[in-house]
C-alpha cells in the first residue's frame, strides 16, 4: 500500500497525485510540489489515503512542503506578473502580425517559466514572438495552442442554459462528445441547438448519456413497430423522459400512448446518417 494525496493546481482542473512524505495535510491547504511545469503551489483536493501501489506504477513525486505566508505572497505576485505579460505579449502579437489569439498567461510557481496560451485556426510560426518575449522577461518561454473548448474551460462564461460553463464550473476534464449522443437524446440536431458557446457539441450530453442509455433499454425507439390497445402500429415519435409514444396505426390513425400500454413487435434503431454525421462532424472536434 502506499500513501497520496489529490492536488489541482486550477480552479477546475485535472487532479494530480503526490505523496505526502509524512507531512500532514488535509483538503483545502495549499502545497508546493515540483511538477513537470516545475515547481508549482495546489490546493489539496483529495485526501491522504492508501491505495494498491500497483494503480500506480510510477514513483510518486514527493511533495516539498505546505505553503506558508511568503508561498501565498509568490503566488499573489506572479498573478501581477501574469498580467503585465499578457499585455505585453499582445503588444508584440500585434507587431509581428500573427494571426493568434492569446487567451491566458500562467506562471510557474518558481518563475523558471511563462506559458502563454493561445488559439489559433491554422498554424503559427511564434519564434520570433518567443525571442522578443524571451528578452523582455529573462525566462523560459512556452507558447502553447489549446484548443476552443480549453479557451472557454479558461475564460469562462453564462451558457444558454443560464447557469456558468459546466467545463469551468465543475468538470475537470474533458470528455468524448459525438452526434449520436444526441441523436440518441432525442434532441435536434440543429448546431445552435446542441452546441455550447465554444462552438462544439455541449458538454452535459456526455454525463446525461448514461440515464439517456438506461431509458432507451425500456422505451421503444422512433420506427419501432409496437401492439397498443388499439392495433398494431409504428412509433413516430418517442419522449424516453415522460415515456410517451405517438404511434400512427394501420388504419392510418394516429394515438399517443405510454410505453407501459404497449408490446414491443420489433424495436426501432437509433441511427446518424451520413449526411447528417458530415454536416455535424466539426461540432465533434476538439
């Protein structure tokens, strides 16, 4: 068995794991670890608690303390720093004539480095900017291009659902979305409907899927040929939240149901064309 702990260095972040070295901590104090950023300052997330060893096959980097008063003082400096090098970095953006957008600058804990994060929709040559920068603040430079999902995760933001970013909210990592989730979701697949203000597919059709998968198991699906009350029929459409059909019979007729009322003759197949897969495709990137 071995001994860790969670740290997340991010607001809403991927939670990385350390040994504690014997050091007591709990959730919520702050450490300074070496990471391969270098070395930073987290907030403990997760515990100290034993697991298998064996879950982690690399050696766990040790953490080198819990952060005191002047660790909270470099971190609160290096945030002043990060701003005047993200005006800065505009300024030169802007004389090299690149076409970039910078989104945010982070400095490492030990000031060994600045990350500028940036988007872009083709390519960037940046090593000249890199030189300019590299001469303004006498450290190592990174310029690192993330893409529209990691800029909205950054900057955050009201989605149309009224509530703040699920991805800046709570979600610490991204996860595949596709389009037959929302096929599967019943939703139309309209872009303005199933995107999120990045642009791509909304993250809640990815932590909805599971209870979406459990309701497709007992409802019948849109072209299921189902035995109501009344006849035979095919179901037209299908509600998996409030279990209701509308189902057109052989006479033409059209009745809505509940999926208790009716025996399943041959379910329907939930299916993304290729022409709807085409035309949605870029809403599944990155």
């Amino acid at each position: 068995m071995t001994e860790i702990i969670g740290v997340r260095f991010k607001k809403v972040g991927k939670v990385y794991y350390f040994s504690p070295a014997g050091k007591k901590v709990k959730v919520g104090d702050s450490v300074i670890v070496e990471t391969a950023k270098g070395v930073e300052c987290g907030e403990v997330v997760l515990g100290s608690k034993e697991i298998d060893e064996k879950e982690f096959p690399a050696q766990l980097k040790p953490i080198m303390r819990v952060a005191t008063p002047q660790d909270f003082k470099t971190v609160e400096n290096n945030k002043i720093k990060e701003k005047e090098a993200f005006k800065i970095c505009e300024e030169k953006i802007a004389k090299h004539k690149l076409s970039m957008n910078l989104v945010d600058v982070e400095s490492t804990f030990d000031n060994n480095k600045l990350l500028f994060y940036f988007t872009a929709e083709n390519r960037v040559d940046f090593r000249e900017l890199v030189k300019d920068l590299a001469s303004v603040f006498r450290t190592r430079i990174e310029l690192r291009q993330i893409g529209v999902r990691d800029e909205a995760k950054m900057l955050g933001g009201i989605g149309s659902c009224g509530q703040p970013y699920c991805c800046s909210r709570f979600l610490g990592e991204f996860q595949p979305v596709s389009i037959k989730m929302a096929k599967e979701q019943g939703l139309s697949l309209n872009p303005t409907k199933i995107s999120g203000a990045c642009g791509r597919l909304m993250c809640c059709l990815k932590y909805e899927q599971d209870a979406y998968t459990e309701l497709l198991k007992t409802t019948p699906k849109c072209g299921a040929i189902v035995k109501t009350a009344e006849g035979k029929g095919v179901v037209e459409d299908s509600n998996l939240l409030t279990g209701k059909l509308r189902v057109k019979l052989e006479s033409d007729a059209v009745v809505t149901v509940d999926k208790k009322d009716v025996e399943v003759i041959r379910d329907g197949v939930v299916r993304v064309n290729k022409d709807e897969l085409k035309a949605l495709k870029n809403l599944e990137e990155k």
